[in-house]
C-alpha cells in the first residue's frame, strides 16, 4: 500500500512545486488591490470550510461503509456457525451432507469469491451455486420426528439469515461514492493548492514547504478515501477473517 501512495504522491508533489514556480513567475496583481484582496480572502476561506466540509462528510461514509462491510461478513459468517451447530443435532447422514456443503462454501467464500470481490467488486456466480446447492439440500431433508424438525427449522432460520446477508455483501462490494462527489473532491484539493500560487509572487523556502506538506496531507486523505470506497476491494478492505473462523471451527469437529 505505501508504494502505492508514493506513485500518486510523487507526481503530485511535483505538479505543486511547478504551479508554485509559475505563480512566482506570472504573479497575478489583479489581486492587488485592498478591496480585491478582502474580496478574495472571503471566497478562499469560504472554498476551503467547504471543502473541509466534504472532505470530513467522506471520510465518516467511506469508514462506515467500512465498517458495515465488515459487519455483514460477521453477520452471515455468525449464521453459518449457528447452521453448524444444528446440523450436528440431526441424523449422521443430514448432518455429513449439511457439513460437506458448509465446507465447500466457506472454501469458496475464502479461495474464489474473495478475490473476485476484490477484483471484480461482485460476487462470484461459482460460490452462489454452492451457495444454493446448500440451501436447496437443507430445505429438502425429510422430517423424521418433532426434535429433527425443529433442528432443521432452526437451520433454515440460519441459512436464510445468512443468506440477507451475502446478498447485502454483495451489494456492499459494488457500492461507491459517486463520482460527482469525486469531481468535487479532486476538484476541491487543486483549488486548496493553487490558492497559494495566487496569494504571492514569491515564495520563500519555508512557504513552499508548508504547501508541500499540505500537498501531502490532502493525497493521503484522498488515498485513503479511495481506498476504502469499496468495502471489500482496495488496499483497505474487508479481509475474510469470520469465514477463516468458521472454517477452522467446522474443520475442528470434522
């Protein structure tokens, strides 16, 4: 991930100190005099509480969005567990059949539908076929006696808690900010490091490092910002740690 922050930021960095060259080269006395120049600080602190603004809006729904990827993965990795441990209340023939499904889906979630999220930012259609091959054996095992049917209803009340939520994975893998708010943003950030360029004509080595750090700082928050965009794709992302859980657990009482 730092690499990949460096490839952005350096380019940035040095699209900044050319911009800060050519302000110091072309000056702008149009800005000159007081009246101009009052004027002029209204609308730049005006520009920059908006930005801040947006920046700070998106930031909170990026860690959100976040952050209810990562509850939704625990949400439907928690009901699984809990179709597990039913399963091994029923008839050794349902339970092996239940549990050998169970594993081959937790096995695809983990080695095929992840990476697919990641690249692909969908679910993958391999998984959902093991997905329904579970639910489908599960609806059709035949109701023995009181105490198995109502294992095998407290399974399917399982599966189909689980199933809300990969459904609602897969909505949150494809979710993103919009791109107007993205055209706002990188928008909003050149204007906050070309406002310098058009303060002053000259600059001297301490300004220029004030505005490189700002440079720094606001390509690391859109970064950031664009790495978490996604729930479950980017550098920071959702990694598959409940379905690693729930594997080890039903590899356990195999």
């Amino acid at each position: 991930m730092l690499l990949h922050f460096l490839e952005v930021l350096f380019p940035v960095l040095f699209g900044t100190l050319a911009v800060l060259w050519a302000g110091s080269r072309i000056g702008l006395p149009w800005i000159a005099p007081n009246e101009q120049r009052q004027t002029f600080d209204h609308v730049t602190t005006l520009l920059r509480m908006v930005f801040a603004f947006t920046l700070a809006f998106v930031v909170v729904a990026v860690w959100q969005e976040y952050g209810e990827g990562a509850r939704t993965a625990n949400a439907e990795a928690a009901a699984l567990t809990e179709v597990n441990w039913s399963a091994l209340q029923l008839p050794t023939d349902q339970r092996d059949g239940v549990r050998q499904r169970l594993l081959a889906y937790t096995h695809k979630v983990i080695d095929q539908e992840w990476p697919v999220m990641l690249d692909r930012r969908t679910i993958d259609p391999g998984t959902r076929d093991t997905w329904d091959d579970l639910r489908r054996y599960a609806a059709q095992l035949p109701r023995n006696d009181d105490r198995t049917a109502s294992f095998q209803q407290r399974m399917l009340t399982q599966l189909e808690k689980a199933g809300d939520a990969r459904r609602a994975r897969g909505d949150e893998a494809q979710a993103g900010l919009p791109p107007v708010l993205w055209i706002g943003l990188v928008t909003g950030a050149a204007l906050m490091l070309l406002l310098p360029a058009v303060w002053s004509t000259a600059f001297t080595a301490r300004s220029t490092v004030l505005v490189l750090l700002l440079a720094t700082m606001l390509t690391g928050l859109l970064f950031a910002v664009s790495e978490m965009d996604h729930a479950f794709s980017g550098d920071i992302r959702v990694p598959p740690t409940a379905f690693h859980t729930l594997l080890e657990r039903l590899e356990r009482l195999s």
